[in-house]
C-alpha cells in the first residue's frame, strides 16, 4: 500500500488516514454501510483537497499528473477524482488479491494448491 500511496503523492503525516479507509471502505460486511459512507466522503473530501494542492504546487506525482490532465481539459472534475480513487484502490488490491496469492501459489509444493481446493 505505502508504495501506491508514494507514487500518489500522500504525505506521510496522512498514511494513518489512507490506512483506516483501505480497511473500512473495502470491507461493508465487517463494518456497516454508515461507516463506509463515512469513510468514503472522507477520502474524497481529501482526495479533492490534495488535487487542488497539486494544482498550485505540482511534484512528480500521480496527483499532479491527474491535475495536468485536469487543467489541460482531458479529464473532468468528476473523472480526476474518480482517477484518484481508482489509484488508491487498485494498488493496495492488486498487491494483496493478485500478487500475494500468486507468489504463495508458486512457492506451495507440487498439487498443493490443487489438493486445498477439493
């Protein structure tokens, strides 16, 4: 996750925030939707804040590049923040559905995997 959240641009005082709703959002059967509502707004409260950070004071980031597109008239406001959701979550996801499972796959003895799944 701290990875994505590098190539974002979040700040590292802002990592406790990023980490409370990659665990509340993705996870409406362990917490109730209020909760996830809750920490849903508040991320795009941030996320907009943070774009328009990036706005008057741009660093190599992802969220300087989505304001690029921004203000070059390629991207709406709406899609800029949907962009930067996007990002937030495909990362953190991708590492903990996708590669994790699949180096622990190749690491299992022969027929192992094949064996757990009967």
């Amino acid at each position: 996750m701290r990875v994505t959240w590098d190539l974002l641009g979040i700040a590292d005082v802002d990592v406790a925030l990023f980490r409370s709703w990659a665990e509340i959002i993705p996870s409406l059967t362990h917490c109730g939707a209020q909760d996830v509502d809750h920490a849903l707004q508040d991320m795009d409260d941030y996320l907009r804040a943070q774009l328009e950070a990036k706005r008057s004071a741009p660093r190599d980031d992802m969220l300087s590049t989505i304001v690029a597109a921004q203000d070059a008239g390629e991207l709406t406001d709406p899609q800029a923040l949907n962009l930067a959701r996007l990002m937030f979550f495909a990362g953190p996801n991708s590492t903990t559905e996708i590669i994790v499972p699949g180096y622990e796959g190749a690491h299992e003895p022969p027929g192992a995997v094949g064996k757990t799944r009967r």
